[in-house]
C-alpha cells in the first residue's frame, strides 16, 4: 500500500473514533485538523469520485455529527451571502456541460464552509482560543521548515507524495517543495504564516527567536524559488511599514541591509535568484494561458462552466493546455497559472461577485479598523499574511491544497470573529463592546 494512501486511511479512521469518545467534537475537530496539518492533502477517494481529501472527509463527518449546532445563524448578512453563494454553484454545474463531476466538486466547498463555521464559532464560545489556532499554525510553519530541512541533507526523496510537481527541476538546481508536493504552494504557505511570528498577547512578548524564525522563513522561500511568493511577503512588509509602528520601520531597515549583505554574498547558490526561466518568459506563458481562460469566461459570463470542471473543459475544448509530467506524460492544466481567473471562470461572475464581497469586506473593516486607531497590530499582521497570499494567488491556484486552504480559512476566521468580537482582550482590547455570534 502506497504511504500516502495509509497515512490518509488512519487519518480517517483516528478522527472517527476520536469525535466519538470527545465530549467537544467542535473542538476536537479544529484541534485535530490542526495538529495533523501536513496530512490534511492527502486523498481519501479516487480523482473519479470526487477527489476529496483528508481534511474534506473530517469536514464533513464532523458536519454531519454536529449539524444541530452548524444550523444556528445569528449573523444573517453572513449567512445570506454564503446561501446565495452556494446555491448559484449548484444552478451553475447543473447548467455545465460536466453536470456529475462540478455537482461532486461543490462538497469540498461545502466542508470549507463547514470548517470555518466551526472554527468562528470556537472563537467565540472559548477564550483565549485565538492564540492556541495561531500557535497550531505557527508549529505547522515551523514543522515545513524541519521538513524542508531534511530535504536539503537527504534530498528529494524524503516527501509524502510517489511524484512531486515537474517545477521541482530548474538547469540551476533544484527546488524544494518541504511537505508540499509543489514548490509554489510551499512559498506561498511560508510567507502566509511569516507575520504570524510577529503577534505578541498579553502573556507573551517578542524575542529573538520570534525574529530568527522569520529569517528562516525567509531564506526557505530562497529554497522554493517562489518568486511570486516573495513578492507577496514584500507587499505584506509594505502593509506593515505603512500603517505599523515606528520600530518596525527600524527593523525592515536592518534586516533590508542584512539581506542585500546576504544577496551579494550568497545570490549565485540560491535557486530564487537563479532559475533559468526568466521573469519575462513565465509572464508571455502565463499570459498566453490567461488569454485563453478569459475567452472561456467570456463564453459563459455569468453561471461559469461549473465548479471544479477547468480540466474536463479544458480537455476537450483546449487541449494543448497542458503540463509536462517528470514521467513523460502529461497532465491537461487544472487551474490557468492564476488562481482567480480559475475560480472566476468555474463560478461564473455571480458567484465569484459574493465571494470577492465577503472577503473584501471583512480585509476593508480590518484595516479601515486599525486606520482609525484602534491600535491592533495583531490584527495588522494577519490582514498582512492575507495581502501576500492575494498577491502571489495571481500567479498560481493554492487552494486546491487543502494547506493552503485551511491557513487562508484560519486567517479570514480571525477576521470575522473579530469583527463579530471587538472586545476581545486577544485580538483588540476595545472595551465596553458587546459581543455577538453567527
């Protein structure tokens, strides 16, 4: 039996018997998923049933054990949103022309909502369970960069995956994707969870360890070669540098002297610096393929061609879209190199609208917040971490890996049950506030 196909069976099976024996399976779930946050891409039904994957099965089992408590909705401009949301991806796959496999795609989506629900809710009814997710994601950074670090002693080898993405091979060397199984994905997970390292609470203060792990963090991305990655950690210090605290200006100049001091030194032995693609030929590919995915957008504006059927479109209506496997094979593309051209062509104007208004909302009150002085630099740095991973989401769809999908779920669920929660005493201490639920 393959490794990854074990790993992912025990998964299952260990959270099944382990939300049966909890007294808080709300919480066992967040918890579990957490802590077993490498394995949560793994699948656990074939690609033709469906794909799903390990954390989509823990979703929704526990949806399912828990639908009494999912079903209660305070916040109805949330909950509306989300309904519509849901309900215009179904009218959309059942007018495309893959009716079965975009109707079978909508349940990831649906354990994504799952998930978050839960998690908000958590947040709500615990205390002090804010730091303890950002402390899960933290050790889940820290655990890529162990991993990684393995891989640079042992090589290649050392990954849960039978083949990893051809991108790993550049004429420059390699790349290295960590407990990914691309390199791309990897990048952008590391600068996502970067700032994390620089929340402070009441309990805990900055040393410098906090600033050693973001270095390190920094010169994984070297190891990636994930520009795009990069540049959205570097839109992510620009967010801090513009609307944080004077000390922070100080330390991007120290550590913007240290790492021209590095790039100097060292630039000729890392892969970021080096690859063999050039910057101008990636943008001409990528831009030839996003022509193409805007074409087909623009034949079905509104409704898209259903959830999940960028592939099986592809196949038939495009079929030299493709990438080159390592075996020699190849594989029609699954996502145009753009990760909103992706969901905008699959859900179609309408559904992509309300998704880009629930989340747009929530980074405008964050920081339309934090402007007026309510002084929350934890905050900061998590609106931060989502701007770099909106940057770098240009050149590459992540969320299909559920990783991906999990960091960016936990980062916007911070931000709705703050702004459902401005006393909290962790993310905003705002007092005499009332707080509220969904």
């Amino acid at each position: 039996m393959k490794l990854e196909v074990l790993l992912a069976l025990t998964g299952i099976a260990t959270f099944v018997i382990l939300i049966l024996l909890s007294t808080n399976p709300r919480r066992l779930t967040i918890l579990y998923v957490l802590a077993a946050f490498p394995l949560m891409d793994l699948y656990i039904t074939p690609y033709n049933m469906g794909g799903l994957k390990l954390f989509d099965g823990i979703a929704l089992i526990s949806g399912f054990l828990l639908f009494g408590k999912l079903s209660r909705f305070t916040n109805k401009s949330f909950t509306y949103t989300i309904f519509a949301f849901l309900l215009i991806l179904i009218i959309g796959s059942l007018s495309s022309p893959f009716i079965s496999n975009s109707l079978i795609s909508i349940l990831p989506i649906l354990s994504m909502v799952i998930f978050a629900k839960l998690l908000v809710d958590e947040l709500i009814e615990l205390e002090g369970f804010t730091q303890e997710v950002i402390d899960y994601i933290k050790m889940a950074a820290i655990g890529a960069l162990l991993f990684l670090s393995i891989q640079l002693l042992v090589g290649l080898e050392f990954t849960f995956y039978k083949e990893l993405n051809p991108n790993i091979n550049d004429p420059e060397g390699f790349r290295y994707p960590g407990y990914f199984s691309d390199t791309q994905k990897f990048a952008q997970f590391l600068s996502m969870t970067a700032f994390l390292f620089l929340i402070k609470t009441k309990n805990r203060i900055l040393n410098s360890l906090n600033y050693f792990l973001l270095f390190l963090i920094f010169l994984a991305i070297t190891f990636t070669g994930g520009r795009a990655a990069l540049l959205g950690l570097g839109f992510g210090i620009m967010a801090i540098l513009i609307f944080g605290e004077w000390k922070y200006r100080k330390y991007a100049a120290i550590a913007g002297v240290i790492g021209l001091c590095l790039y100097l030194s060292f630039s000729q032995h890392l892969i970021l610096f080096n690859r063999a693609e050039k910057v101008d030929d990636s943008l001409n590919f990528r831009l030839l393929i996003w022509k193409e995915s805007f074409d087909i957008f623009l034949q079905n504006p509104f409704l898209g061609i259903g959830t999940g059927n960028f592939q099986a479109y592809i196949t038939i209506y495009a079929p030299h879209l493709y990438w080159p496997q390592l075996s020699g094979e190849i594989m029609y593309m699954d996502h145009p190199e753009n990760g909103y051209l992706k969901l905008l062509t699959e859900y179609g104007l309408v559904a992509f609208s309300l998704q880009f208004y629930i989340l747009a909302s929530l980074l405008y009150y964050s920081i339309s917040k934090f402007y007026k002085r309510a002084q929350n630099y934890n905050l900061l740095f998590i609106t931060s971490s989502i701007i770099g991973f909106g940057i770098s989401f240009i050149t590459v769809y992540s969320l299909g890996d559920k990783r991906i999908l999990i960091t960016v779920i936990t980062l916007f669920s911070l931000l709705i049950y703050y702004r459902l929660n401005p006393s909290d005493s962790y993310l905003c201490p705002i007092p005499n506030q009332r707080s509220h639920s969904i």
